[in-house]
C-alpha cells in the first residue's frame, strides 16, 4: 500500500543533497540505492540487480556470444508490485532527439494510452499505465516500469521515483 503519492519536501530534499549528477551513469543500478527505493515507495526491496534487456539478450543468443552489461536494474519486491525497473540507455542512444521521435510516434499511435506528466525532469510521460519516460534536463532519457496491478496509483508512484532520481541533477 502506498501511503503517500508524492514526495514531501524533506523527502525530495534528501535525494537533492547526495552527490548532484551531471550525466547518467552507465549502470543504472547507481541512481537509487536499495534503501532509497524502499523509502519511495514504501515496500520493501528485497534485491537490486543489473540486467541486460531483452533485445540484447536476443541479439546475444543470435550472436552466440554473452550479453554485454545491462542496461535495466530491476527493484525486486515481495509486495503486489513484484518489481520496479529503471533503463538507462547506452550512450550512444541517450539522446533528447531519441527521446522527442519515441514520445512523438507513441503520442500519434496510442495517444489514448499516453499522458504528459508535470514537474518530473525537463519533459515526461507515462505510456500503457506503467512506464514513465523521463528527459533530464541534461536532455539525457531513461524510464522507469512498474510490475503493478493497482493502475491506479501507478502513475504517482512512477512519477515520485521520477522526481528523486531527477532531484539528483
């Protein structure tokens, strides 16, 4: 259960004052630690670990070679949420224009599905109800997924880790 859909200003000025990022790292396991996570959305974390996605996974296999480092970190919970994953894209396509062509072709394609969200980054948006897509304000992407059955308070929830890891630059 989420008690609090939006993080109090002792809460966000917590994240605020680690060390301020100037570009996302590579691992994206090094945004949030396991505490910090537990501490946003209230449930325990019951592990945090750096996997690759499933399309390097795929082209790994095809390419009978082991997949190179991930690019999502996966937030493990033993709540209804099961897990939370922040990606992190690799450099090459951390880009804003990446960013503005995805959130355009969504936008015009499921539009109904999609909606801007305020106050988290330079620009956000949440797509199908469980996805957040955040650009920095160092025009830098990365999103955040939710496994989640209450549709309902998943936009805030996504919204609330948005904003602590955007509170870092």
């Amino acid at each position: 259960m989420i008690a609090a859909m939006c993080l109090c200003a002792s809460d966000l000025a917590a994240f605020m004052f680690q060390p301020r990022l100037t570009a996302l790292p590579d691992n994206p396991c090094e945004l949030l630690t396991q505490q910090e996570m537990a501490t946003i959305t209230e449930v325990e974390i019951t592990s945090v670990q750096r996997v690759p996605s499933i399309g390097e996974l795929a082209e790994a296999q095809g390419q009978h070679r082991q997949p190179d480092a991930g690019i999502v970190c996966v937030y493990s919970t033993s709540s209804p949420m099961q897990s939370i994953a922040v990606v992190v894209p690799r450099r090459e396509q951390r880009t804003a224009e990446a960013y503005w062509s995805d959130r355009q072709e969504y936008f015009q394609t499921f539009g109904r599905s999609a909606r801007a969200i305020t106050d988290v980054g330079r620009d956000a948006w949440i797509g199908g109800g469980a996805t957040l897509h955040v650009l920095l304000p160092n025009n830098e992407p990365f999103t955040i997924s939710i496994q989640h059955p209450q549709f309902s308070t998943s936009a805030a929830l996504l919204s609330m880790i948005g904003e602590a890891i955007a509170a870092r630059f």
